[in-house]
C-alpha cells in the first residue's frame, strides 16, 4: 500500500488520476502549506492551489486546519476527519458526513496507486450489458471481495430458495491469476442473483452494488441479466413444448394411417360396403367434427398435465394452510413461489397453447389473449408465451381473401382486389384488416364459425377428460361454453358497427378525447366485411418505450383510456368486453398522447337499471358501505343466498377496482390477500350453509350484467398492470358513477 502525500505540492500530483468515485461537492481546504480546491470531472480527482478559500462557491465544504498536527492526523483517512471535527481540531462549513464516503474511495484509490470502480456499461455481442473489471491484478482483488461482501449480505438477508442459491461458492476460487476468467465467472455467478426473487433489502444490495447513478440504465442492465438468467429455462421449455407437438403430430398420423389401413383391410375381405361406410363416416369425423384435432390436442394436454404432476411430485407448489384454491390453479398464479421444474412445467402449458393455437387458429386463439391479459394475477412464465397472441395470428389463404373482397361494398371493392392481400395491416383469429386508401377494411375469416364450434367440443372433451385424470384441475366447461357464446356474438358485425356509433356518440357527448373508429359503407355487413374510416396509431407494445420517457404523457393516455371505458359502461351502458393489448392503439402527438379503442365486437349492452345500479354498487363501494350491497344487488336481479355475507361482496369489489401500480409485486400481494380473505369467507359460508342443512341452492343467480362488467374491467386492470404508470380504478368509476347517479336523479325531478 502506497503512503498518502504529505505535502501540498506531492498531493498535487495526483491531479486528473482516475480514482472510480466523484466528490459530491468541491472541497476547499486551507493549510499551513496554502489553500487546495478539490473536485470531480466523472471519475478523475481534479486538485489544483487556490489563491483564498473566500472565492469557495457557497455549496462547497471548506475545511480549515487550526494546528499543523490537525494536518499530520489527516494522513489516517477520512475516519479521523470526522474525529478531528469532533474533537475542536478543524473548523468545516458545510456537509461533511456526506463526504465521508467518497473520501474513503478517494483515499483508499490513492493508497493503492489504482481506481476501485469497475468501468461505465460496455454492450458485448450477445446484446448483454456488464461493468467490465479492467485488466490487472490489484482491480480484480478488489472486484472479487466486493462480490464476496455482497453475498455475505444477501445471504444474510434472504430465505428460502433464494438463500440456498446464494450459499453456492463461486464458480472461481483461488488466487487471482486470468482476471478476464475471474470476471466471466463472477458476472455469471450475478446473473443467477438477478433471477431470483429477491427482498427489498436484497434488491438495494444489489444496486448499491451496482453503484450507477443512472436508475434507468441499472434498470436496463437488471433487465438484461435477469433475461439471460433465464435463458437454459427458456430453451428447456421450448424443446418440451416441440418434443410434445412432435409426439401429438406422430399420434395424429398413426391414428391417420390406422383408419387408412382398417379401411383397406376391410376392402380386401371383400366388405366393400363396410369399407366404404367405415371410410365415410371416418371423412365426416374427420371432416366436420374437427377429429383430427382431437387426435394432436388430446395428447398434447395430456403430455402437459404428465409434466405438471412430473415436476409437483418433487417440487411442489407450497400453498398456505387451509388455501381453498385447488393445487392446479394454486400453480399458475404469479403469487405463488415456484421452483424450477414447476416453473418449465407452467411455460411448457403456455407454449403448447401457443403452437396449437398458431395451428388452427379459432377459440384457443382468443382464450389465449384473454389468458395474456391476465399480468399481475397469472404466473409469467404462463403470460410471457401467450402474449405473443394479441399481436399477429397469420392471414387467411389468398384465394379465401380474394373470394371475400369480392363481396365488399363498390367504394372500396376495385382497391381492395387491387392491394396486397396476402398482407394484412392486421390478422386476428375472427377477422383481418387492410387498408385501403383512408378505410380499414375488416373481412370476417370464412369458416371461422364452424372452426369456433369444433374447437368448443374439442376443448370442452378434453376439459372433463382431464378433470376425471387429475381431480385437482378446475371445470372448465362453462367457462368454455362462455367464451364460446361471446366470440360468436363478436362475429355479427351489423351489432359491431352499431355499438361504434353509440360509443362515438357517448365520448363525443362526453367531450372524451379517447377515439373509436367510425363505420362506414354498411352494405357489406351482411357478407361479414366491415368498413371503418381509418385512424392513426401505434401498438402500445412499440410506444411504451417513447412514453416512457414522458411519464406524465403516459399516464395521461392510459387514464384517459380507463376513463372512457367508466364513462361508457355508466353514462352509455355500453361495455367493451375485450381491451387487451392488441385492440388498443396510442396516437402519440407533439403534446399528447390519445388512446384509440379498436375491435367492439365482443360488447355488452346495458339497460338504464342495469348501469344505474351497478353505478349504486360502485358508489356503495368507494364509500365503504358493505352493508347496502345486498339490496343493491337484489335491484339488479341478482338472488343471493341468505347466508352470504356484505363483507364478502365489498371485498370481491375493493379488489375488482384495486389501483393498478408500477410495482407489480404490490399487486400480486394484493392478490394473495384476496385469495386469503376470499378462502376465508368462503370458507364461513360452507359452514353457515352446513348448519343450515338441506339442500340450500345456488349461493347466487342472475349475475350476468355483473359478470360481464368484472370480466372487462379484470382485462383491462391486467393490460394497465404491464405498463409503467399508476392509475387509481376506484377513483375513477366512483366519479363516473355518482356522475351517472345524479344525471338520473335530476332527470327524474324534473320528469
């Protein structure tokens, strides 16, 4: 170790020398030997002789020795600084103790004769963004204890899975001989930390270990080790996902050649008729009921569920004691804690979903969008492959779009054969967009209904086959029954087009500035073609990063987009049941952002009492009386059983309309709280109805403008979820609400 200068002019050396740290303000300091100013440019320690301390700017620390032993106890460090100080032996003006810690860097660089601090970011080919150690012995010692402090720290602080993972030595151990080795290993070694799901006091460890001032670009970096982190699980579920797909197409050609080959043998016994009957109802199968999805989807469900049971059987999900959700549900919540193989088990589910639904299109397409919409309350590993899906499902066959052009209406027909329709503007799995001059023109897939009913039987079958393999695995028939009497609502254009005019007519009232787009040329609704005037925007997934740099914009655009679908679900009843990501576009302007909401062909039409008394609800609600719940309810034509509580219906309601934040393990929280109390209530009501013997009933009937409402605000909460803003829900459908409240009330006083 290198002795510090003990000389004004030896100390004036070290000008410009690189020390890894900056000063947090000049530092100005009289000596019997002169004045010395001192201060940062980045990095480099910037020191040069002032003529007069009183030419100090007022932000800085002076620092005046009284006695030339006060100088000489300089020499120990920045530790006897704050001694001297102390003890009357040097007088400061200004904020020393927050120069303690830079001058204890300073100092210890100068000690050594090199910079502690490892360099700014450098991008390596692989995309990935590191802080480089540079070459040399000395700096690698260094880097190499800093690690081995912050392991000692989170291991410290940690539990669980986490802690077992920190407590593995570092994949590097004895002296420093290759730096560039010990590097690779040790950012390695902090790829695995940023993958796990750390404590708050963790994650400050590791930014502070980080030690950039550049929240952002830390951000970044997190990001990007936390990506490769989870790479091997990534590839490991992707080659599940192929090997099952593999194995459901081996399956669904052997069942193929089998008929074939049934057929053939029947033929050369001479049962030419029975051959020929066996093959015709084989084609019909085949055909018109969709068997030969069964033949591929059956084992690929079945090969999933195989995983899922595979990797509980040895790292279960740890639900909590008394948790009334069943394990299957329990597993795919983003609440619960997974460990590795549950993890690659859930995102094999996603991806198998996703190669059947790119395959054949149809109802798995839209279930998977309502799935991916789900962000905060499902698990990632299960979000991140589906929402692949709200972007682009593929186009129909050329010759079907052609064949369907020429029915569109005259203004548009000669334009729409003229352009490219092998390329849509956008593909989804009812319809498809092009554009033609200053018109979207939407064209309805043909055979989409057929394909919609064959996937509702194929999925229902697999569903109870599924259940009756593992109990543990909720019903999912009605459900699927559900969905499917929604998206066929969605394929009548002639209700789309209407429901267009009347929420344009609603905002227009309203003075909202959120856009719907306007119909036009309603002569080919009939044959499932819808013209719409085109309006400008952008993918929220290609803005976002823009936006993100004008947060105030941002959070303007998206409020406004909540607004507007308060605003027409009370003062319209008029519900947009389907706002996930790929039906929303963002208009960005010079001083604005506004939302554009697409796609109103799955929508839910209120009457006057139905909106007015979910308006009461939501008021009730926002001012905490649970106790005028039930007779608000029953205004609705909602019967609920005796035994079921107004506690249990304000809370359902509290977490319907919980605030969306930036901290997404905020709200998974409020999620298991939920869970938690919900399980509870539910669990009183099982034992209230016990005692009440017999055969009670349904808890509840007549839920479906309630039902609808909740679906639509659970999807549009889980797209403002994914986004960097806060938007408090609650807020603002009370507003709305009482507003719709009080119009009705003045129109009835005056009536």
């Amino acid at each position: 170790m290198e002795p510090l200068p003990t000389t004004l002019d030896a100390l004036l050396a070290h000008d410009g020398k690189d020390v890894g740290t900056a000063l947090p303000t000049e530092v100005w300091a009289s000596t019997s030997q002169g004045t010395l100013r001192c201060w940062s440019e980045g990095a480099k320690l910037r020191l040069e002789k002032a003529t007069d301390a009183t030419a100090a700017p007022a932000d800085a620390v002076l620092i005046a020795f009284k006695s030339a032993e006060a100088e000489r106890e300089m020499i120990d460090g920045p530790k006897a600084l704050v001694a001297a100080v102390a003890a009357g032996r040097i007088s400061v003006r200004g904020d020393v103790v927050a120069l303690r810690p830079a001058a204890e860097r300073i100092v210890a660089a100068l000690q050594r004769g090199a910079p502690i601090a490892v360099d700014a970011p450098e991008k390596r080919t692989d995309g990935v963004l590191v802080y480089a150690v540079r070459d040399g012995d000395r700096r690698a010692a260094r880097r190499y204890r800093e690690f081995r402090a912050l392991r000692k720290r989170l291991v410290a602080t940690e539990n669980g899975h986490a802690k077992d993972v920190l407590k593995i030595p570092f994949p590097v151990k004895g002296p420093v001989l290759r730096p560039e080795r010990r590097r690779r290993a040790l950012d390695a070694w902090l790829r695995r930390v940023a993958a796990l799901p750390l404590s708050e006091d963790g994650e400050d460890a590791v930014r502070a270990f980080a030690g950039d001032d550049d929240a952002e670009a830390l951000d970044a970096r997190l990001a990007a080790l936390e990506k490769r982190a989870l790479e091997p699980e990534l590839a490991a579920a992707r080659c599940l996902g192929a090997a099952v797909m593999l194995f459901s197409r081996a399956f669904a050609f052997c069942s193929f050649v089998g008929v074939c080959l049934l057929v053939a043998w029947l033929a050369l016994r001479g049962s030419v008729v029975s051959a020929a009957a066996t093959a015709l109802a084989c084609g019909l199968a085949y055909d018109y009921v969709g068997l030969y999805k069964y033949c591929y989807r059956l084992p690929a469900a079945l090969s999933c569920l195989f995983c899922w049971k595979l990797a509980r059987s040895f790292e279960a999900a740890r639900g909590k004691e008394g948790d009334f959700l069943d394990p299957f549900s329990r597993s795919m919540l983003a609440s619960t804690e997974r460990r590795l193989a549950e993890r690659i088990s859930v995102r094999l589910i996603g991806d198998v979903v996703v190669r059947l639904a790119r395959l054949d299109k149809g109802l798995l397409v839209k279930v998977g969008q309502v799935l991916a919409s789900g962000k905060g309350a499902l698990a990632d590993e299960l979000v991140e492959p589906l929402a692949s899906l709200c972007d682009d499902v593929g186009a129909m066959p050329l010759t079907s779009a052609r064949r369907k052009a020429r029915k569109a209406p005259k203004a548009v027909r000669g334009a729409l054969l003229a352009s490219d329709l092998a390329r849509p503007v956008a593909s989804a799995s009812i319809a498809q967009v092009h554009r033609v001059g200053n018109v979207a023109v939407k064209m309805q897939k043909n055979g989409v209904r057929h394909a919609f009913w064959v996937d509702k039987l194929c999925l229902k079958f697999i569903a109870r086959l599924v259940q009756r393999l593992e109990p543990a695995a909720p019903d999912l028939c009605d459900v699927i029954e559900s969905q499917y009497v929604n998206f066929c609502r969605e394929m009548q254009f002639d209700e789309e087009a209407s429901a267009l005019k009347d929420a344009r007519s609603v905002l227009a009232h309203r003075g909202h500035a959120v856009v719907v787009p306007e119909p036009l040329h309603e002569e080919g609704l009939r044959e499932g073609i819808l013209c719409m005037r085109w309006v400008a925007g952008e993918k929220i997934s290609v803005v976002s990063p823009l936006l993100t740099k004008r947060p105030r914009v941002f959070r303007d655009c998206v409020t406004a987009l909540v607004d507007a679908h308060a605003c027409l679900l009370f003062h319209g009843g008029l519900v947009h049941m389907d706002p996930h990501p790929g039906n929303v576009l963002i208009d960005v302007r010079a001083d604005a952002a506004v939302p554009v909401l697409l796609d109103w062909g799955m929508h839910q039409r209120l009457e006057d009492s139905q909106r007015l008394g979910i308006a009461r609800v939501v008021d009730a609600v926002a001012r905490g009386a649970g106790d005028e719940l039930p007779a608000l309810y029953a205004s609705l034509g909602v019967k609920l059983s005796e035994h079921v509580p107004a506690s249990m219906i304000l809370h359902f309601w509290k977490f319907v309309l919980r605030p969306a934040t930036t901290d997404l393990g905020r709200d998974v929280g409020a999620i298991e709280s939920f869970l938690e109390g919900h399980g509870d209530r539910v669990k009183e009501l099982q034992e209230a109805l016990e005692k009440a013997g017999g055969n009670q009933g349904p808890i509840a009937t007549g839920l479906g403008p309630l039902l609808g409402t909740v679906r639509s605000l659970d999807l549009l909460h889980g797209f403002v979820l994914a986004l960097p803003v806060s938007v408090d829900f609650l807020g603002i459908y009370a507003r709305r609400a009482r507003e719709a409240i009080e119009e009705a009330r003045v129109v009835n006083d005056a009536s």
